[in-house]
C-alpha cells in the first residue's frame, strides 16, 4: 500500500531535520508520518511493517483506539498538575502496578517520564542505603543520564562523558562465585540488572543465575534492582520478565517504554518497607511523572492487555517465532536460532551483517534492529499476529542475500515488498 507524497516530501523533511535538531541520532532512516496497528507510513507514502514497536515502546501498536480515547478524554478534565497535588488516576495507576507486581504492604511507586530517568532515580536508593558499591553487569545498558551511564557497561557510551558517578563495578554475567566474592565485604549496596539484557544482543539471563542473584543480595543485605523497562509490561509473556520464575522477587524495580503504549511515563516500584522509605520528602522528585494523561493511557494500556489477553498471545507467537527461526536455521546456515523470551527476540546470525540486513529490511517495508553486529532485535508491539512475524521470517532469506550485498559493495537493488 502506498500513499500519495506531499509538497514536504521525505526529502526535504530530512532536510528540515538536519537544519534543526542536534544531530546525536544521525539522519533519519525515514521520516514517518502515521501509523495504524503494527504498520506505519513514510513521508513517501510507503508503507512497513513495524516489528520494532519504537524499541518495545508501542505495545499496543500505532493510533490505538483505547490509547487515543484514553487521551482525549482525560485532556477534556486535567492534563498536568504538580506534585503539589494528586490525581485519581495516578493513584489508580499506582495501586494496578502494585497489584500486577504482586508487591507486598509497604511497597511504593514514583513515576517518572523515561526508562533512564527510572534508573536514576533507582540509583539514588541505592546511594541512599550509605554503602559506597554498586555491582552492575558486562554488556549492560540501563540509560545515558550520569547515573544510568554510569551503571552501563559500554565503554564508547560512557568515555566522552567522565568522570562519571562512583562505586560502580562490573561483573560478567552468570558467574555467581563472582558475585558472592564482591558481596562478601558487606559494602554493596545494590546489584542492578536487566533480566533480558536487550541492548547487549538479546540475552536471557538463566533462571539459575537470577535466583542465585535473589539468595545471594538477600543474604548481604544488599538491594536487587531489576531493570524491566524494555521487558516489563507484557512483552515477555508475563507482565514482568523476572515473573517467569518463581522466587525471583526483587527490592526495586524500573519501568518505561510499554507502560504508555507510546506516551511518555516510567515508574519505579519498591517492594516492602525498607526499599519504600530509603528516599525521604525533598530528596528526589520531578515535574512531569505521574502527570494525569500519562497515567490515563498507562491505565489504558494495562486494561487492554488484560482483556484482549495479550500477554498469552506473547508467550504463544513467541514459541512460533522460536520454532520457524529454530526451522530456518536447519535451512540455511546463515541463521543460528533465536534467543528472548515471548515477544522480545534476538535472531542470531552466522556473520557480523545485521546492521546490513536492517537495511535490506527497510527497504523491503519492514522495521528491525540490529542489537549488536549479529543480532536482529524483534520487539513488536504485543497487537502482532502469528502472519505477520511468519511474513518476516519468509523473507530474511532474501533479506541476507542482500545484505551480503551490501557488504560486498554491489548495488542490486531489491523490489519493494509493501
């Protein structure tokens, strides 16, 4: 399906673009000007399937209509007021959290405006607790805010910006000797990590390690953060991803990205008292968080997942993503299988060609990511159907035929596949 241009065709908006905004993204791979369900449509008119969700953001798609209701009918009574002041929708919001969290008495929620934000503030507990160390992972990402980038691993994100926040050490993954050594001085004030590190390739931490990790802060009086703000709120069939096993509780945990369906809104949830008290009045706040639409369309998002049962549909198109990719790669030895859980997935590649093979994709009118050299990232929004990924999965054989074309340098270009 295509569209007619208009007089600000995509060209001249990627004009206006590099004009205007500071250029820490790079150009534009498109100019997008709406979407409708799991597609979206360019400034051209060219239509693609969005199996990227804005990085896990849009779980209920594009222009939902109980987002899209949600927002106008709460713009019609109050649209922000200050920390001065609650609303019912903010409380509303805060109580479902609790409930879908399983939280205890005691526990509390702060909202916030982003993913990174959320891990600030979950930093500044952490400080709260008056010891000096914090464990994070190799390979981590939690944010590009001081504290956030202070507790993600990538050197190339953190080096332009030291001196960064102290006390913080990395420690590689599933190595719970590791981890029991660094814990032993009773200093560590909080492990932070993601349950799935997305940034990282799309890679699972074992239920082994994760309860190992629970045992071990437990034992040392030292806090769990979980970083769910790319794998909470459904995405991995559970509407938190440590929720897939049992006994893996944490102290805090952040939130973004799917909480809004697309607006903007992050929270941070202690669980018990201890966690819940660590901040007093005036040590930390902010304008936006919680604000009355934000929370509006949060509450929107939680009910219509619940309804429509969407969580279950992550966990069913998950198994099928994982059995075709799993199929495929008996195929074709360019594909090495998948790793994820429901609907956040990494597609494994033989050669280091993913960022070649997004390229090839867009052109052929779908939206994927390479998480790292040889991971294509899937995270759709939760709305996708069993087709549609399968429609993907039929073309990446091509796609990496033109991918290694690109590679090679020659210039073949493909068909459209709108």
């Amino acid at each position: 399906m295509s569209e007619q241009s208009t007089a600000t065709g995509a060209e001249e908006l990627a004009q206006r673009y590099s004009r205007s905004l500071i250029g820490v993204f790079g150009a534009p791979q498109r100019v997008l000007v709406r979407g409708e369900g799991v597609h979206v449509w360019d400034a051209d008119g060219n239509r693609y399937l969005d199996l990227l969700g804005g990085i896990a953001v849009n779980a209920l798609g594009h222009a939902h209509p109980d987002v899209v209701a949600a927002l106008g009918k709460q713009a019609e009574t109050l649209g922000h007021v200050s920390n001065f002041f609650a609303t019912p929708t903010q409380i509303e919001l805060a109580e479902r959290l609790l409930q879908l969290a399983q939280a205890p008495g005691g526990s509390g929620v702060f909202f916030t405006n982003s993913g990174t934000e959320s891990n600030e503030a979950a930093f500044k507990i952490a400080r709260r607790t008056g010891r000096p160390r914090i464990i994070a992972l190799e390979r981590s990402f939690h944010g590009r805010t001081m504290g956030a980038l202070a507790l993600t691993h990538k050197e190339a994100y953190r080096a332009p910006f030291e001196p960064l926040p102290g006390g913080v050490e990395f420690l590689p993954a599933e190595d719970l000797p590791a981890l029991e050594a660094a814990l032993a001085t009773g200093d560590v004030a909080a492990v932070v990590l993601e349950p799935i590190q997305g940034e990282a390739g799309v890679i699972p931490l074992t239920e082994a390690y994760l309860l190992g990790v629970r045992e071990l802060t437990a034992a040392h009086g030292t806090l769990l953060i979980l970083d769910e703000v790319q794998t909470g709120i459904g995405r991995t069939g559970e509407w938190f991803a440590h929720q897939r096993f049992e006994g893996v509780v944490p102290d805090v945990m952040t939130l973004a990205k799917g909480l809004g369906g697309g607006f903007p809104i992050g929270a941070v949830v202690t669980f018990g008292e201890h966690a819940s008290t660590l901040l007093s009045p005036g040590q930390h706040g902010t304008t936006f968080g919680g604000n009355p639409l934000g929370a509006a369309v949060a509450l929107a998002v939680l009910g219509t997942l619940a309804e429509e049962d969407l969580l279950g549909a992550a966990r069913t198109l998950g198994a099928q993503l994982t059995a075709e990719v799993a199929a495929l790669a008996a195929r074709d030895a360019r594909v090495e299988g998948s790793r994820g859980a429901g609907l956040l997935q990494g597609i494994a590649l033989a050669a280091p060609i993913a960022p070649q093979v997004v390229t090839a994709a867009l052109e052929a009118g779908f939206i994927v990511n390479a998480a790292n050299p040889s991971t294509i990232r899937l995270a759709p929004p939760l709305v996708v159907t069993g087709e549609q990924l399968t429609s993907f999965l039929t073309a990446l054989p091509a796609l990496l035929d033109r991918a290694e074309q690109l590679v090679a340098g020659t210039d073949a270009t493909p068909e459209k596949r709108f």
